[in-house]
C-alpha cells in the first residue's frame, strides 16, 4: 500500500497541476469572449480581426495539423522547465536567473523550430497567400515573432526558476507538490491576464501595434520578475538549508 501511495501522490499533484491550468485557461476564455476578444464567427469577407483569418484557413484536415504542431511545441516548452527543475534537484543545474533564462531561451526556440517546420507543411501555398495579403508587413511580422520568442524564452526561464524555488524551499519543510500548486496558481494568473492583454492587441482588424509593443514589454517584464523573485526566494531556502544543517552539526558536536 505504501508503494501505491509513492506512486499516486505526484501523479495527483500531477492533475492538480493540469486542473490548475485548465480552470485559469477556461476563467480566460470566459473574459475573452465577454470582451469581444475570443469571436465566435470566423467567415466574412472583410472587417474580420487578423486572428479569425488565420483561424479561418486552418480548417479540416490542416486544423487537426497544426494541432499536432501545435501539442509538439508546448509539450517541449513543458519539458524544459520540467527538465531544468530536475537536474537542479540532482544537483546538476545551478538555480542562476542567467542559466535558467538561457535555457528557457533555447527552449523556446527548439519549439517555434518544431512548429514552424510542421506549419510549412500543413498551409498550401495558396493558403499562405491568402494569409499573407491579410496580415501585416514583413517587418512588423520578423518583429512580432523576435517579441514572442522574448516572452516565451523569459517565461519558460521563469518557470525554471519557480521549479527550483518550489525544490530548494522543500528541502527543509517538505510539501513540493502543495508548493507547486500554489506557485502554478499564482505565476499562471498573472501570465492569464497578460496573454488576455496580449490577444486583445491582436483581436482588431488591424493591429495597433503601439499596444501590441506594450503588452509585450508588460509580458517580459512579468516574466523576468518572477523570474529574479523566484532566484531570491529559491536562495534564501538554500541559505536557511545550509543554516540550519550548520546548527544541527554543531548541536551533535557539543554532545
């Protein structure tokens, strides 16, 4: 029973973590379709956001593509800082605000590459005109997508950094799972409102791209925020850690 126990606890935490996600994601979408953020009507000639162009060519098999291209990308987006938490538990990663950002950074990319490469291959050419003619100039696009490579590669950074906090913090009191859920909680609220901030700068016909520059500076500079709050928090625990096991050596040498 015991070994059942071992097994059920962290695969618990597991789906708290996914219900944790889904409720914020599902609190976001209720916010955006009350707001005219999320629309519901995708076909119309014109006067139609840039968004539900996209989403409007993405349709029948090429739809259930890009799924796959997309669930590729935020699996690896997920495993990076899952993987980085991991080694910082073994003692093979430090708990560095620069090394946790640059592998948050190179994760990132590693999951526009897997995406892009499978996009080439979903949209016809005809439909990647059809997409073209609708949206902006190249420039503002190479600059849209070094921006969103900015918030992805601060946010997973970031995560990282949460992971290790959580771990660190565990060390000397326990509870990881309960820390994790709380620090989803709270970290996945904040990145909710910003994506809602973000995709509302996008949900017009044409984008203002003054508010769409704003809110991606607000993204990164939450991002690195939780990124240099959780390095803080993450050594202080290991400076507690040390502290007290300096005490305890020092209380079973006075005996």
């Amino acid at each position: 029973m015991n070994g059942i126990e071992k097994i059920a606890r962290p695969f618990g935490y597991l789906f708290g973590l996914a219900l944790v996600v889904a409720l914020l994601g599902r609190i976001g979408l209720g916010v955006a379709a009350a707001t005219g953020v999320l629309a519901f009507d995708y076909i119309s000639a014109s006067g139609v956001a840039i968004l539900d162009v996209v989403c409007s060519i993405l349709t029948g098999s090429a739809f259930v593509a890009f799924l796959f291209a997309a669930g590729l990308a935020l699996v690896v987006s997920t495993a990076g800082p899952v993987l980085y938490g991991a080694l910082y538990a073994r003692g093979d990663a430090p708990a560095k605000a620069s090394t946790a950002f640059l592998w948050g950074w190179a994760t990132a990319l590693a999951a526009l590459a897997c995406l892009v490469i499978l996009a080439l291959g979903i949209l016809s050419p005809v439909q990647v005109g059809s997409m073209s003619s609708k949206l902006p100039g190249t420039a503002v696009i190479v600059l849209g997508a070094v921006a969103f490579a900015a918030f992805l590669g601060t946010l997973l950074g970031a995560a990282s950094m949460v992971l290790c906090a959580c771990i660190e913090r565990s060390r000397a009191r326990g509870g990881l799972g309960r820390r994790l859920l709380v620090a989803c909680a709270g970290c996945g609220a904040v990145v909710m409102v910003l994506t809602l901030g973000t995709f509302s700068a996008l949900g017009g016909v044409s984008v203002d791209v003054a508010a769409l520059g704003g809110w991606a500076v607000a993204d990164v500079v939450a991002n690195l925020a939780m990124l240099f709050c959780a390095r803080a928090l993450a050594a202080r625990a290991h400076d507690a850690v040390g502290a007290e096991g300096a005490s305890n050596r020092a209380k079973v040498a006075s005996a």
